[in-house]
C-alpha cells in the first residue's frame, strides 16, 4: 500500500511542477475579456487624444561660425600694420552658449511681441493662430506696469469687443485705446483672412515666463567640434512662428556680435574725441598767442637767419611732436588703466604705436568682451568667470609695466631729440629776441598741430574699421519647419495606450491575488504542504437541501463525473479489501464534508459496493439532516447502551440499495468520550467485515480533537478544501497532520471549484471535464444571454 501512495505523490508532484508556471496564464486566460476590455478602453483614449492633441514640429537651422582666431578682420588692414582690436576671441561652444543666453530670448519675445497670442475657440480645445490670424493688437504706448491678462474676442464687420470677467470694451478698428495691463493699443483688422463661426481669443502672456517657455523649445547643439557649425531647432505646434523666432534669433545674436566688435571702436572713438577737444582747446590758445604776438610787434617776416634756424629745427620738432603725442596718450592711458571703475571694460587702442602694447590691448579686448558674453549665461560666481578674472586682472598688470617701459623709450627720444633742438637754439643767439619768442610759439603751435592732425587722421580709421566689422557667423540652412510632427508619436501613444491597458488589470489581479488570505488556486496548496490533491468538486449551482445528492446511477454532470474521478483515485490509497475505511475532515464548517462523503458514498454504491456512511459529527451532526433521515436513535445510543447491537443502528437509504447510513443519534455531553469508548472500535471490526466501504464524516480537525481520535480506525483520511473559503494558513494545518504522521495516508478534495476554469484545478483529476464536449451534460444550467456570460465570470 505504501508503495502505491508513494508512486501517487510523485507523479502528482511532477505534475503540479509543470503546471505551476502556467498558473498566471492560465488566470489571464479566464480573465480574458477584462484585459480586453481594459486595452479597448485605452486604445480609445489613446486615440482621442491623438485626435484633440496638437502636434509639435521641429524647426531646424545651421549658421557657421568663424573662428576669429584664424582669421583677421578688415579693421586690421584698415590700421596699417596697428594690431586689429576689434576681434572677439571665442569658440564654437561659447557662441552655442551664447544663443542659448535669455538675453537674446528677450529680444526676440520683445521683436515679435511673441507673448501676445491669438487663438481660437474649438469644440475640444484652444487652437493658437499666427499667420491666419484675422486680427493684430498693435501697441502704441506700452503701459509702465504690464499685466498678463486673456480676452475673448467678437469680431463684426467695423468693430470689435474684447471681453472678459473683469473688462469689456467695443472699439472700432484702427482707432486707439487704453487696455488694461498692455497700454494704449489699436486693433487692426485682417479682411483678408475669413471668419470662422466661434469665439477667437486674445492672450497677453506674462513676458518672463513665455521667455522661458521659448528657452524651453530652443535646443543648440554643436554636432561636430572639428566643425564651426551650430544646429538650431525649435519645437513649437506653428511651424510658420517657429520659422520666425528662430530667424529672428539669428538677426539679433549677428547684430549683438556685431555691437560687442564695435564696443572697442566706438570707446576708441570716444577716447580721441576728448583727447581733440583737450588739444583742439590748446591749439587753438597758441595760434592765438603767436597772433596776438605778431600784431603787438608788428613782424611780418623773419630775416634769411632766423629762417635758416627754423629749417635746420623742423625735422626735430616734428619727431619731438610725436614723441610727445605719444607720450601724453600713454599718460592718458595709464590712468585709464588705474581707473577702478574701469577694470571691466574694453579698452581704448589704435592710439599707441607700439605693436607689442597693442598686442597686450587686444588680449585684454579679447577677454573682456568673452566674459560679458559668459556673464549672459552665468553669475560672476562661475568658476570660468573667476579664471577670466583672474587673467584679466594678470593682463592689467602687465599692461602696466608695457606701458610704462614703453613710455620711458619714447621719453628718451624725447629727450635725445630736444637736445639737438637745443644745440640749434644755442647756435641762433643771434638772433633777434623777438624772433626768438616768435620761433618758440611757433614751435608749440606746430606740436600741437602735429597731435591734433595725428588724433584726426586715428579717430577717421577707427570710424572706418567700425563699418568694416562683420558678424562672425554666416547662415548656411535657414530655418525650416519639418512636415512630420515630432509629437505625439502616433505608435509611441498607441503602445503606450496597449502597455496600460494591459498593465492595469495584471496589476489589479496580482494584486487581488496577492492580497487574498483564501484558496483561489492549486498553487496556494501544493506550495505549502505535499499532501497530494486527489480530486476536485465543481461548483453546485442548486445547493439547496433538497439537492444534495448530485451523482446517481444515470448522471453525467460535471460534479457527477468528478466523483467517478475521485473514486478511481480512491484505489492508490486503499489497498486490497483490508483497508477501507475513509475519513473525512476539514479546517472549519462549511467546507464540504457531508456533501462530498453523501457522493462519495453515492458513487461507491453505485459501483456495486456496499458503502456505509458514519455520521460522526457528534457536536453538530447534519449528514442525516441533509438525507432527510431521522437522528433520534444512532451511535450514541449504541455506545451507551450494551444491548444496542449494530443491526439497529444501521439504516438503509432511499437512494441506493447498496448505500447505508450510521447516524449520530443524540448529541451527548461528551463527543470524545463516546469516541474512545471500546465499542465504537469494537463497532468498526464489526463494519469491516460487512461493508466495501465505510465513509466517516468527522467533524473540523482545526476546531476539536475529535478527527485525530477517529484517525485510528481509518485507512485514510480525505481532508476538504473549498475554494474562496478555507483559508491559506489553514493548509500549515494539513501539513503538520501529514508530516508528524498524526492521520495516516492524507490527501486532499478541493470543493466548489468555479466553472470558469481561472484555477487550474483539474489537471489530471477532471481530464477536460471542464469542456462541454460531448462527454457531460449539465442538468442545472440555464440558458444566459452570451454577453453576459463573458462578464459575469468570477
């Protein structure tokens, strides 16, 4: 016998191995039609929001940026040997940086008037308009303090009506008025464009945050740093809008490239305009002296030696008027230097002759100008912005020391050169007095001139390499909006849509499953105990007490063949005729034990074995109740009283000639004390010899100890789980009964397994009888609308 139990258990274990992956899909399987109707629900969503979203185009644009480092302006040339001031040393990626900056944004929302935006009012939503727009607010004088603010929109014929919970105003077109927040305005209308039935509207964005939404759109990226290309793009549902805020953004980076060039130029210009208002001023004090001079002494010509000393002086004194322009420039400039005030700012060149100085001056340009540019992005905390300080601060220095090394040289050329002037002097102390005065102003009158024509002819050239300047970058793919959206993605949206519309449901039945504390599946038994499941009860659709008794002779039911099923499994436990006493417990109430023991029985008898059911449930007896015997004399009265044989107690049922019934007679005050008297197991010698079988119904194991008494004069034990109802935990029970061998040879019946199949009882035990093949017929079904059927499966 016991080989046979164990070759039972070993191939039920290798089968609910294999089944066990399957479980979930199976689950899935049963619950087919709500994932469907979960994934249908979300396609549709998908769709209608791809319906009512508003896609979104990439507007794209390349401009090639010259790196000034390679190249030389044309200022440079303009200069005549002068090193070129005017170039702004910087590479690809800060010029990327540099279009990335808000301040461009701003100018461009400011260019466009961009944060004001016309829409128009649909069925599902707010579509914006721009080049189809039937009207345009134009601002004549913008208000000081604006105000975000959105208007609905009733154009007519000659006028028009902006109106919202606050504001309501009729105007006729082109004629100004005060708006709200915006300032004084005008409407102008668009006749060309046709009006469409609805409600058009007017919004006034809040500047700063419409400037962010565009810095949000605008991507810069610099695919290739071997190459001085930038690629532009711009994400915006108006392709047409797009095309002209990136145009736009163009203009105004090249122009500002343009203005940074020119500030060095135009400080440089304004250098000399004060250093020829200074000269121009003393020029002008000495011509007036040698005139003043000349009247007062009335000479009108100097004598043949007086002219012979000025010819002889005038070379020296124009190389004297140059040293000394010189001069006086770099003592301008060193306090322009020293000038705190000042140390962030471009500095004034074209003006110092020296090509190493000048060199000094360009770098120190150079630097400036790319720290304004960083500062657009960044704070002056930025480590990058500290370095370049520190460098310019190093470069002010050694400005410092070239400057004044620099002016020494010229000071010694000065000096060499006023010697030899003074060599002539001495040599024309012939001459006059007069004549001598009259050479001196003339002398300072020449220096003078010579600085002013100098100052003259440099403020010219600087004026001319400022129109020379030329923005570093070129356009080389205009802006162009893309034809296909880039969002939404239809088939991105879709599978999103399907992912959740999947999803959900496995989630929500793992997590039922997850959170439920009751039997639903075979998994939840074989995973805590290896008692082996020997057989499975369908669902009763009539349970009522009138119909208890579901197999007979001629059934072909579900239930019917299942415990044809079960009776054939019977045999690997029950070894020859010697052991035929079945006992049947459970956890609790409720779980199926006179029901199944009443069919069990049934089903043996109707093999042509003589079968005795024993209602042993001495507490709350109900198997007679559910036969609709009497219970007034039975097994109690047997062990109470001796001359009680077991013919007495012994009744034959209405159902089958080969199906008997022990009742339990009345209730005693002591169940487990009738249970271990010595005729109850004398009883059960006696029914062993007179009956195939003897089916025990016992009462819950999880509640008293009266199964466990009973395990003794079994053969085996058939312990009841039902569906939906035993709990989990309550399987440790079985398990612990099993492994501490406290009720020989265990094995498990799972009752009131659902129809619907979603849990996987039944494999090997029903073989199909699931499936409406031909094999069973169901007496109690009822026909159902299909619909209804697919939705009402539990």
């Amino acid at each position: 016998m016991n080989n046979n139990q164990d070759s039972f258990d070993d191939s039920f274990s290798e089968r609910d191995d294999s089944s066990a992956p399957n479980y979930f899909l199976i689950k899935l399987i049963s619950n087919w039609h709500w994932l469907l109707l979960s994934t249908i629900i979300a396609l549709s969503v998908s769709y209608v929001y791809l319906k009512y979203s508003t896609p979104v185009y990439t507007t794209s644009a390349e401009i090639f940026i010259k790196d000034d480092n390679q190249t030389k302006s044309a200022a440079a040339d303009a200069l005549g040997g002068i090193t070129d001031l005017f170039n702004t040393t910087s590479s690809v990626d800060n010029e990327a940086e540099i279009l990335r900056t808000r301040y461009l944004m701003e100018k461009v929302v400011t260019a466009l008037t961009a944060n004001v935006e016309y829409g128009f009012l649909g069925h599902f939503k707010k579509n914006e308009l721009y080049s189809n727009k039937p009207f345009e607010l134009i601002t004549l004088v913008k208000s000081p303090v604006e105000k975000p603010n959105s208007y609905k929109v009733e154009l007519l014929q000659s006028q028009v009506t902006l109106y919202n919970e606050d504001f309501k105003k009729t105007v006729k077109y082109d004629v100004p008025f005060e708006l709200p927040g915006v300032g004084t305005v005008k409407i102008v209308r668009d006749f060309k464009v046709k009006l469409n039935d609805g409600t058009y509207t007017l919004t006034i964005a809040d500047f700063d945050s419409k400037v962010t939404e565009y810095m949000a759109n605008l991507l810069v990226v610099v695919p290739n740093k071997q190459v001085s290309i930038v690629n532009l793009s711009f994400n915006y549902p108006l392709q047409g809008k797009a095309e002209d805020i990136l145009n736009k953004l163009i203009e105004v980076y090249q122009r500002e490239n343009v203005n940074d060039k020119n500030k060095v130029a135009d400080l440089t210009i304004a250098f000399i305009q004060n250093e020829l208002t200074f000269v121009g001023k003393e020029l002008g004090k000495v011509e007036g002296d040698i005139q003043e001079f000349k009247q007062d002494n009335k000479l009108s010509n100097m004598d043949e030696q007086s002219k012979q000393l000025v010819s002889n002086t005038s070379t020296y004194m124009d190389d004297l008027g140059k040293a000394e322009v010189q001069i006086n420039i770099l003592n301008d400039l060193e306090k322009y230097l020293k000038d705190e005030n000042k140390n962030k700012r471009v500095f004034p060149n074209a003006m110092v002759s020296d090509i190493s100085f000048s060199a000094l001056i360009e770098r120190y340009n150079s630097l400036i100008l790319d720290r304004e540019k960083q500062l657009l992005s960044t704070t002056e905390k930025n480590p990058f912005i500290q370095n370049l300080d520190e460098q310019i601060a190093g470069l002010r220095k050694g400005m410092l020391a070239s400057l004044n090394n620099t002016r020494n040289t010229y000071i010694i050329t000065r000096n060499n050169l006023q010697s030899k002037i003074n060599q002539f002097q001495s040599v024309g102390q012939t001459v006059p007095k007069k004549e001598r005065i009259y050479l001196d102003l003339s002398r300072q009158q020449q220096v003078k001139q010579e600085l002013y024509v100098f100052l003259m002819q440099k403020r010219e050239e600087t004026a001319i390499s400022k129109t020379s300047n030329i923005s570093n970058s070129r356009v080389i793919d205009p802006p162009k909006a893309g034809v296909l959206p880039i969002s939404p993605v239809k088939k991105l949206i879709y599978f999103i849509g399907l992912f959740f519309g999947l999803a959900i449901p496995l989630c929500i039945l793992y997590l039922l499953d997850l959170l439920n504390n009751k039997i639903s599946a075979k998994e939840d038994i074989t995973n805590k105990t290896r008692v082996p499941i020997i057989g499975e009860v369908a669902n009763n659709k009539d349970n009522s007490a009138n119909n208890t008794i579901v197999v007979t002779d001629k059934s072909r039911t579900i239930i019917a063949e299942q415990f044809r099923a079960l009776r054939t499994n019977l045999q690997f436990f029950l070894n020859g005729d010697n052991e035929k006493v079945i006992l049947l417990t459970s956890s609790m109430s409720g779980e199926g034990k006179s029901f199944t023991a009443v069919n069990l029985g049934m089903v043996l008898a109707i093999s042509g074995k003589r079968v005795l059911l024993m209602e042993m449930d001495l507490r709350r007896p109900t198997l007679s109740t559910k036969l609709g015997m009497s219970n007034e004399f039975g097994l109690t009265n047997y062990v109470i009283s001796s001359v009680v044989n077991p013919k007495d107690i012994i009744k034959s049922t209405p159902f089958n000639e080969n199906l008997f019934m022990i009742s339990s007679g009345p209730v005693p005050p002591n169940p487990s004390e009738i249970i271990l008297n010595n005729r109850v197991e004398d009883l059960f010698k006696k029914l062993r010899a007179d009956f195939d079988y003897i089916i025990v119904d016992a009462p819950p194991i999880g509640l008293v100890t009266d199964a466990q008494l009973l395990a003794k004069y079994s053969d085996m034990c058939i312990y009841m789980v039902r569906q939906k109802y035993t709990f989990k935990k309550q399987i440790e029970i079985v398990d612990d009964l099993s492994r501490n061998k406290k009720i020989p040879k265990m094995a498990i019946v799972v009752n009131d397994v659902k129809a619907s199949g979603s849990y996987g009882y039944g494999y090997g035990y029903g073989y199909g009888y699931g499936y409406d093949n031909g094999y069973y017929v169901d007496n109690n079904e009822k026909s159902e609308n299909w619909f209804l059927k697919i939705f009402n499966k539990k």
